[in-house]
C-alpha cells in the first residue's frame, strides 16, 4: 500500500532524526533555487554550485536549530545567501550577474517578429546592464524580488534583512533602473 507523499513539516522532522532520504528529499525540492539564488549573488556557475552544496550541509547540521512551524525556504535561502555572499567576499571580487530578463510571451501565441526580437533583447540587455550597475544590496533585493520572484518577506528573510530595509531598498533600486532606462531611452 502506497501512503501520501510527507509534507515539508514531516521531513523537516524526519531530518531534525537523522532521516539523510528525508533530507535528500529536501535538497531535491530546493536545490533548484538555492543554485539560482547563489549564481544570482556569485555571477559563476561553479562557484554557485559550489555556495549551494555547502549551503546544504551547514543547514543539514543547522536543523536542530530551525524553529518548529517556520517556513523552511528563507531559512534554507539564507543560508544559501550567505554562503554565496562569503564566497564571493573571499574570492575578493565584486560580483557581476548575468541575469536573464523574463521575455514576455507574443500574444495569442503568435512568433514575433524579428524586429520585435531584436528590440526586445536590447531592452533586456540594457535593463541587464543596468541591473549589474546597481550597488551589492540594491542588486541582491532586485534579483531576490524580481528574478527569484521572492515576496518581500521571504526576500527580507533570505538576504537577512528586515522587510521595511527591503521595500526601501526596492524602492531607490527601482528608481535608478527607471532613470537610466530613461536616460538610455529605452
């Protein structure tokens, strides 16, 4: 007989036991983020898999720390954050993302058109650009927000930060992106 899948809460307390497949089942639900938060704060592939691993072990030997009933995705991201953040320190080199900008789908399904392509992939590449030139912790926040699509809560508990620092770190992000796209007419 073939029982309901654990919830997170039931693996969380099977790995809090020493339950190592409880917790290979963890790291498989988020290793996918966790990489993508990492490379979002490194800028490299290597050394985002790298903050990411790591990132699993020290949480894996953190559980009996985590708080009963906490949500374990910003804790865990966290984690991963400032174990990228530490690397990218130690590596002694400021970190230059290469963010992907979300195309927008045509309507209707439709192909655009080449010059709609090649329109939108300059706007993306200056909204790029632009978004590589924002300071460390504005960087950090808009990728978190916008790119991992974190609410500002789970934003504010993954970069450590409190949820007002957050929104007002979004805000003067934001703003600069806006008067450089401005400025750059694009």
């Amino acid at each position: 007989m073939v029982g309901r899948p654990l919830t997170e809460a039931e693996l969380v307390e099977r790995a809090k036991r020493g339950d190592q497949d409880a917790y290979g089942d963890l790291v498989h639900a988020y290793q996918g983020i966790a990489f993508r938060t990492a490379y979002l704060l490194t800028g490299n592939a290597a050394d985002a898999e790298e903050a990411a691993q790591s990132a699993f072990v020290k949480a894996f030997y953190a559980l009996g720390r985590f708080r009963p009933g906490a949500e374990l995705r910003p804790w865990l991201l966290r984690i991963v954050a400032n174990e990228a953040r530490n690397r990218r320190r130690s590596a002694g080199r400021r970190a230059n993302l290469a963010l992907r900008a979300v195309a927008a789908e045509p309507s209707g399904g439709a192909a655009p058109s080449p010059e709609t392509s090649l329109l939108d992939a300059e706007r993306d590449a200056a909204l790029l650009e632009a978004v590589n030139g924002l300071r460390d912790e504005e960087r950090e926040v808009v990728a978190c927000r916008y790119f991992l699509e974190l609410s500002e809560e789970e934003t504010a508990q993954a970069l450590g930060l409190r949820k007002g620092t957050v929104k007002s770190r979004l805000s003067r992000a934001l703003a600069r992106l806006r008067e450089q796209m401005e400025d750059e007419d694009v």
